[in-house]
C-alpha cells in the first residue's frame, strides 16, 4: 500500500475523532463532506455518513490496486522488451521508442523494420530529390544505442498486448477518480439536505394542547 493512501486513512480517522458540530450553518456542515464524504453527516448523528465513508475507502483502495498493476505491468513489458527484443539501451529509451517498438519488427532497414519505413516514406515523400531524401532520414533516425529485434511477429504481439494491459489499468485508474470526485459531491449535497432538515426540526416547534375549558389551541415555537 502506498504512503499516500496510508495518510489519507489516518487523516480520515483523526477528522472522524473531531467532535459533533455545535451550532454551525448547513453549508460548514456540507463542506465536511466535500473534503471527507461521510463527515458531515456522521457530525450529526447520520447513519447515512458511513456509506459514503465506506464507499471513500473502497474507492480509494481500488485506484491504488489499479495504479500499481499499471505500473506492474509496464515494468514487465519493458523487461519483456529487453530480453525478447535485444533492447540495447536500457535507461534512456524515451516514450517515442517505445511507440516505434510497437508498430515495427526491428530498428534496422530490414523489411519490417522502422528505419526501411522511414527511407521508403522518403522516397515516396521526395522520388527526385535526393538531397531531401537525406535529410528526411536523418531527421527520423534513432540514436545509435538504440536497436530491437522482435525476432517474430508473435512476440512483437506479445508486447503489444501488455501495453494494452498498463493502459487499460490507467483508464480504470482515471475512471475510479472520477467516481471518487461523484461521491464527495453527492455527500456534500446530502449533508446539506440533512443539516437543513434538522435545522427546521430544531427551530421550528409545534404542538397542540388542551386547557381547563376543554379548548384546544396551538404553540408555535420558533427559535432564531
């Protein structure tokens, strides 16, 4: 579990320790759940504070898991990627190569390979001009300690595949944050609701009574 995470349980559990509100108008009230959903309603005695505190943890938890299996992931692909492709360069591959180990067999000018695609894009790009030619090329090349060879197609797929994976794990990782922002808005508003409601109930009293003549009346109490 990462550090992270571990202060966000302790910084939720010591704002739960805080005691109840005392007096405080409903949008303070509903601020506390903005920063900790569940707070707010738990401050007044809501059981309704622990689903959203509950769904917070679990959230939480789900982004951390997803976060790490990304991360899990592309270190296997990268590894993959040294030991399958002949990656020479192992600390200063940029995200560029990684695109290009993606999409082509080897680096080389062999068929399949990214640098034959660059001079045939040239030729293509510049048939009668060879000086342009040149240049194209050499603006695409990849620094000499750079060099793969996937060997087969199959294994090009393979890491490929665990790519797909990382980013897959990154997408869930993004969408679970987004449900996280969903449920501190929601609690916001229904800490809201629920300190509005009991702010009517507190400040405004009625009840009815019967008096020695047997006639009933009315009291209406408010408190400001």
């Amino acid at each position: 579990m990462k550090l992270g995470f571990k202060v966000l349980i302790l910084v939720m559990l010591l704002f739960m320790c805080v005691g109840n509100v005392f007096a405080q108008p409903p949008i303070a009230i509903a601020l506390r759940s903005a920063i900790i959903p569940g707070w707010g309603e738990l401050s007044m005695g809501h059981n309704s504070g622990y689903i959203f505190l509950a769904s917070e943890v679990a959230l939480w938890s789900s982004r951390v898991y997803m976060q790490q299996e990304s991360d899990l992931m592309m270190r296997r692909s990268r590894q993959f990627a040294y030991n399958q492709a002949n990656l020479r360069s192992h600390d200063d591959v940029d995200e560029r190569v990684w695109t290009l180990m993606q999409r082509f067999d080897s680096s080389g000018f062999e068929v399949g390979g990214y640098m034959a695609s660059v001079v045939a894009e040239a030729m293509e790009r510049h048939p009668n001009n060879p000086q342009e030619q040149t240049r194209f090329i050499l603006e695409r090349q990849l620094d000499e300690g750079v060099h793969w060879d996937w060997g087969s197609r199959e294994t090009r797929s393979e890491f490929r595949r665990m790519i797909r994976d990382s980013g897959h794990f990154d997408d869930y990782t993004l969408a679970v944050g987004g449900v996280i922002i969903v449920n501190h808005i929601i609690s916001f508003f229904n800490a809201m609701r629920i300190a509005n409601a009991q702010n009517a109930s507190n400040n405004v009293q009625i009840y009815t009574n019967v008096d020695r003549d047997m006639t009933r009346w009315v009291n209406l109490n408010l408190r400001f």
